[in-house]
C-alpha cells in the first residue's frame, strides 16, 4: 500500500504564496550568437567560393564585412585564419563577437590541406535550455530543436563585463561541436538538453544523439552519456545507453548526479524519461544502466493544461526532473520528483534506486512516497536543492515564476521567490551552485506556439545568494516534517 501524506487532501486550496527578495537578472540575450575562436579556419562554404573567385576579400586588420548570399536569407561572415580545426580550442578567444554562416554544407579540403568547415547558424532556431556554473564559467546548453544550431554546449565568462547578447563560446571546442560530423567517428556532441555538474569537478550530460525539426526527428546517433573533467576540458566516460533502458518515447531532457562524500567512482546518475515515462539509474562504477518504472513517473492528466505568454495548449511531459536531498544518516538520499504536466511531489530513497534488484521490481510497496499537492498552476519543469538548507527551488512554468519549499517543511509552505510575466516567462532550468541559485528563462512557449521578437530581450538568466532570495518567505522557516 502507497504511503500517502494527509495533508495533500485539496492542498491545492489551501498554499499560500509568500514573495521573498527574488533574484536578480544577471545576463540576457535578445537572440543567442556565437563567439568565433581566434584560432580557426572556419568559413562559410559559400563565402569560401566567392573568396576564392576573386569576388569577395577581407584585409587583416580590418572590420569584417558582411555578404548576402543567395538562397540563405542572411549575412554571412567567415573566418580568415588557415589553421587547423584541431587548434581551435587552444587559444584564447577574440574580445569581439562574429556573426556565423547560415549556409550548409560539409567540410572541403583544399589544395594547400587546409579543411575549411561550415557553421550553419540562424539565429531564429537557436534557444537556450540549459544553464549551470562552475568556477567562472556559466554553461549554456543549446539543443538541436531545428536546423541552423552550431553549436550545443557552450560557456560565457561569469564575471563578464558585458551582460547583454554576449556570444556563447562552445565547450570545450569548436570541432566537437560541429554538426554534421565528417570525421565519421561519431563524436560530435549532436544535441545536448542540460548539464549536471558534481563535486568532483565533473560535467555530465546526455547527448541525444538526435536533430529536431518541424514533423522530424533525425536520429544520428544513439543517445550517449557524456564526462568532462572540468579542470582540463578533456572527456573522461562516454556510455551509450543500451536500447534496453530506452523506448521508442524516450526523451531524456535533464539528469542529476549523485556522488557519495569522498568517492568520486562511485557515483550515479538518474535521467528522468518525461515521455517514456520511466527513470533510468546509471552506475559509474559498473560502467551499466538500469531502467524503473513506476506510476507516479506519469503525467496526471488533470494537470496537462498550460497557458503561458497568452499560449493555451497541453503538454503530456512526465517525469521531468529529480533533486537530491542532503545524505542522510543511513548514507543515503531521498529523491523528490515531478511530473510536468502535473502538481504532486513525489520522493523515493536512493537506496532503492541504488540497487538494481530492488529499483527493478514489479512492485515496490511502499518504496515510492506521495508528499502532497503543490496547487492549482504549479506545473514544474526543473528544480534543485541547496543542500545546507533543505531549499528546494522550482521553476514554476505555469506561474511564470520561481517557487521555494523547504523539504522539512509541510509542502503547503511553498512559496514564490520571484514572479513575473513578461521577463520571467518559462523558466526552463533551475541550479543550485554552491549557495548561489541559477535560473535560465527562455520564452519558449513564444518560441513554439508564437514568434519571438528579436528586438526584445527573449532569453535571461537570473541568481541571487540562496539566503537573500527567501527573505522573507516561509523557505527560511526550518520545521520537522515526517512523511
């Protein structure tokens, strides 16, 4: 029998939202470019002709013009270093932006053995997803939703004196970057959602492997997991997920990474299915994955309506995201997760998930714990924990809005930290660094059901100190909850 909590009976009449300090807006983008590396021979396949013929030159030194090239609706700027695209990556970047191709096309090697490559980029396909820090980088993930995306994993300078449209610079190169991949290895990083950064100085992520356009999904690779050591921008782990964890529905959009106090071998990640409605367990240690299913991974069907930036539509996302509690005095943590399309807040003890045998049984009693409902319109997409405190901070989509609940309290305590409907629309990604908290917006409702207006800031992202952003709500309130 399910352990259900009393007071998620009609919670959804009784939460009270409490406004705390907020946060503030750190960066913004009103469309996302992209910074060429000082160190690259990258051109627009179609500029690259007219240079050759004699038709287009560029003068070192000088400002670099831009062309009209026809059939692809835009200017294009190419770069005018022969060098190597494996060097691209290991000098320091141009204090300047520049504009990159809206061509395709496929890497061309000349005469003199230097390759010439192609950036395809249209800046009305690109929007960010992802967002998260460490040290003085902030991540900002761009997945493949359409054609014209050149790069999916990027970084800007924190500390940055340039806050507005500053160019994204991909991670850790160029070259890994770069869509489609004409080596023929298969590394490229195709499409990558959000990234989790450990304790260890990690980053991981799921590349999808897949390119999304209108009525298409072109799958160019299976979906992989990806380890950075940060330190040295140099991969560590590639895992391919076997097709026995997956379902012809999997979409794996977030991941969360659990690592024991002192044993960076041993940790585990969770990606959560939110159309395949499942969680999948991976363990670095074993290098193999495992797949749990459960009911409460589903959507709750009376919770699928939306209506953000004047956009009335519904959504069936399950699962969406996880968050990691704190370990615990058994030397494990809990798991609290949500649906998308629905309110309740769920929780499970990693000791299950940790162990195949368990997390894979049929049925699970009481393992799985019901803490309550959120309330009316309190669809969530991502959250994280300040681990110190027990603050969990929830990008309240539907509210346009971000939410706080201390998970030692009762969950009718929840509150907003910050709300605002027209710059805070759709907050896409939600991270706790240190004792900070990140939150990435993005307009997509606009972006898919509308049209965006460049002209206008369309994509921020927000922080404030953990403490200074509940001021004032019922967050700060540390109580003693069993469930």
């Amino acid at each position: 029998m399910t352990n259900v909590v009393c007071c998620c009976l009609f919670m959804a009449l009784s939460v009270i939202l409490v406004s705390g300090k907020g946060l503030k807006e750190e960066f913004g983008w009103s469309r996302i470019s992209y910074q060429g590396p000082e160190d690259n021979q990258l051109r627009s396949r179609a500029a690259f002709q007219l240079y050759k013929q004699g038709k287009y030159f560029v003068d070192k030194g000088k400002p670099r013009p831009s062309i009209r090239l026809p059939g692809t609706g835009g200017d294009a700027i190419f770069f005018e270093e022969d060098t190597n695209i494996a060097s691209a990556n290991t000098r320091a970047p141009s204090s300047g932006p520049r504009r990159n191709s809206t061509s395709s096309g496929n890497v061309q090697n000349s005469q003199d053995n230097v390759s010439y490559g192609t950036i395809d980029y249209r800046y009305e396909t690109n929007i960010p997803m992802g967002a998260n820090v460490w040290k003085d980088k902030l991540f900002i993930t761009v997945p493949r939703r359409r054609l014209g995306v050149p790069s999916t994993l990027n970084y800007v300078p924190l500390g940055s004196e340039k806050r507005q449209n500053v160019p994204l610079i991909p991670y850790p190169s160029w070259d890994i970057n770069l869509y489609p991949d004409t080596s023929g290895s298969l590394d490229n990083f195709v499409s990558v959602y959000r990234i989790a950064i450990d304790v260890c100085d990690r980053m991981w992520f799921v590349d999808t492997g897949i390119v999304e356009t209108l009525g298409n999904r072109t799958i160019v690779k299976p979906h992989q997991l990806v380890i950075i050591n940060l330190q040295n921008d140099q991969i560590l782990h590639r895992f391919t997920l076997p097709e026995n964890v997956l379902t012809p529905a999997t979409v794996l959009a977030s991941l969360t990474v659990d690592t024991p106090k002192g044993s960076c071998g041993d940790a585990f990640a969770y990606f959560p299915d939110l159309a395949g409605y499942g969680l999948i367990v991976f363990s670095l240690r074993e290098n193999r994955a495992w797949r749990v299913t459960h009911n409460y991974f589903f959507l709750e069907p009376l919770a699928g309506n939306f209506n953000i930036a004047g956009h009335s539509f519904q959504w069936n996302d399950g699962v969406f995201s996880v968050e990691l509690s704190d370990i615990k005095s058994d030397g494990f943590r809990d798991m609290y997760f949500h649906a998308m399309a629905g309110t309740h807040m769920y929780k499970v003890s990693t000791r299950i998930l940790r162990n195949q045998t368990l997390a894979t049984r049929s049925f699970h009693e009481n393992d799985f714990v019901v803490i309550g409902d959120r309330g009316p319109n309190s669809q969530t997409a991502t959250a994280d924990i300040h681990k110190p405190t027990g603050t969990m901070f929830l990008g309240l989509v539907n509210q346009n809005a971000v939410g706080c609940w201390n998970v030692n309290n009762d969950l009718s305590t929840l509150s907003i930290v910050q709300k605002n409907d027209e710059n805070m629309i759709y907050p896409s990604d939600v991270k706790v660094s240190g004792d900070k908290v990140y939150v990435l917006t993005n307009t997509m409702p606009e972006f898919l059901y509308g049209r965006l207006n460049y002209d206008i800031i369309n994509f921020r992202v927000w922080a404030n100190d953990v403490r200074s952003a509940i001021e004032g709500t019922k967050c700060q309130n540390r109580q003693s909850v069993s469930y």
